[in-house]
C-alpha cells in the first residue's frame, strides 16, 4: 500500500509540475518579447521553494518573493486591468484584446490561475487534493501566492490604471477582497497617475458609481492618485467580447 499511495503522490508532484512548466514553455511561446529572459525550470524552482516542506497553514506571503524575483516581464503604462467579482468577465474581454492585460494574463498570473498546492511539514512532496481552502486558515500556499502576486501587479502598475467591478452586487468594493486589501493599497502614487472603476452594469442592476461602496475605495486610495468611476453597460462589453474588431475605446 505505501508503494501504492508513494507513487500515486509522485505523479501528483509530477503533474502539477509538468502543467506549470507546460503552461510557462506555451506562454513564452506567444510572448517573445519575455521568452529570453524568463527561465520555467528556475520559475519552477523558486515557486517550489516558497511552500515544499510547510505545514499548509504555514506559508505567508513573503514565501514568495524568490518566485517573483524569478519572473521578468513589463506591463505596458496604463494597460493595467484589475477586477473584483467579475473574474470570466474581465478574462473574456481580454483574452482577445492588447489594450487591457490582467494578472492572469502575465506570465506568473498566466501559469498559476485555477491551480491548487500544498505540501506538509518535512515533506518533499507537493500535493494538489486536501490542501487548505481559500479560507481555512490565512496563511496557506494559495492565497499567499495571490496576495503576493497581486500586491506586485498592483505596485508595478503604471500610468491610468483600471478595475472591473460588478455592479450587480449591492456593495461592488469590499475592502476584504484582494483588490480591496492588497491592489487598492499597493498602488504607487508616484507611477499611478488615476484608477478608473469600470462598473459593468445590466438594465435591471440597481448599483451606480454613487454606492456607498465606493468610499471606503476612496479613503483606501493614496489621495494623490485620482478616482473615477464609469458606469458600463454589460450588454456592451458581451458585444465587445464577440467582436474583437470594436475599437477598445468604444468599450469600456
Ligand atoms: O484584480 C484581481 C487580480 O489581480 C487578482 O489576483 O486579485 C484581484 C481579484 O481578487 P478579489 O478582489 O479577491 O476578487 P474576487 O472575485 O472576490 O475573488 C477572486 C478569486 O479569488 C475567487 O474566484 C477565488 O478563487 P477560486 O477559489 O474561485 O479559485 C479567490 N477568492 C478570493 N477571495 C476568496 C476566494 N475564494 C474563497 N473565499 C474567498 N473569500
């Protein structure tokens, strides 16, 4: 049975491996731009380093500052898309466009979206089933990776910067989120020049750019970037979804 049950974990490890070298090795492919200076065996390396021998509820965020010093790749000044609540949204717009780019659509967000690991304590394994949920406990390896990850997309953000919020919540910020408590707070204001929210709307949502919501972004906001808020209609970004020839512009 230990032989059974050490080699099923092996290909875990295994799996999880080759789908994180994989998706690296594919995206490098698309992106030449950052293929000569991004390594996926030493990405790989530095990722494992973070949480490889941790008990699961042991992992914090700075574990993973080697993965990002690991990663190359600039995103051009005010192409920054952030979003809270509207995840296929934001990733079906712009997944066929260049004028916005989202975490997941840099090579870090790009390898590890949707992906789950852990390992335990004096362990060398790397186990993706059982690992701790979202909210189990705070410092797991996942939701480390992403509050680390997203505090550097947002501190390496320049220029008019945008989220996508959703507006047919009652209260579309929440200061808990990861926009809330890790992008909204990690924006510089000597790069960031202003934040635009992007509040996609349907005719019967209720929710405008007046919700009470949106103060508590205002006070979380460094005051010297500036804050606009823009009403979207839902039926036009669906439009611009299917018709990737619509000038951005004429979208958001
Ligand atoms: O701007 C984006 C992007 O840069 C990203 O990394 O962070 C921002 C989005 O995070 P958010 O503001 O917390 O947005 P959401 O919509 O509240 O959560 C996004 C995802 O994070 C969820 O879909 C959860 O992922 P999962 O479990 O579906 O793979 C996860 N998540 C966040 N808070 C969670 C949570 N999952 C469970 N419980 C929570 N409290």
């Amino acid at each position: 049975l230990a032989i059974v049950l050490g080699l099923t974990l092996t290909r875990y490890s295994d799996h999880l491996r080759s789908t994180v070298i994989g998706r690296c090795e594919s995206f490098l492919k698309k992106h030449t731009d950052v293929s000569r200076v991004n390594d996926c065996e030493r990405i790989w390396g530095a990722f494992e380093e973070a949480y490889v021998g941790k008990d699961p509820c042991e992992v914090p965020a700075e574990a993973y500052d080697p993965l990002i010093s690991s990663v190359t790749q600039h995103v051009i000044c005010g192409t920054m898309l952030f979003w809270s609540k509207t995840k296929a949204l934001a990733h079906a717009f712009t997944d066929n466009r260049e004028c916005l780019v989202t975490l997941e659509d840099t090579l870090l967000g790009f390898v590890f979206d949707e992906l789950t690991w852990c390992s335990k304590n004096g362990s060398k394994e790397t186990f993706t089933t059982d690992c701790p949920g979202w909210s189990e406990c705070q410092n797991n390896p996942v939701r480390s990776f992403w509050i680390r990850a997203s505090a550097n997309f947002a501190a390496t953000s320049c220029g008019n910067v945008s989220a996508m919020l959703n507006g047919s919540l009652e209260s579309p910020f929440s200061s808990t989120s990861v926009f809330g408590s890790v992008e909204v707070k990690s924006l510089d204001p000597n790069k960031v020049d202003d934040l635009t929210i992007l509040l996609v709307t349907k005719e019967t949502d209720t929710t405008t750019c007046a919700s009470s919501s949106f103060q508590s972004l205002r006070s979380a906001l460094d005051p010297k970037i500036a804050y606009n808020c823009r009403e979207v209609p839902y039926n036009r970004v669906e439009n611009c979804i299917s018709d990737p020839e619509i000038p951005c512009s004429d979208c958001l």
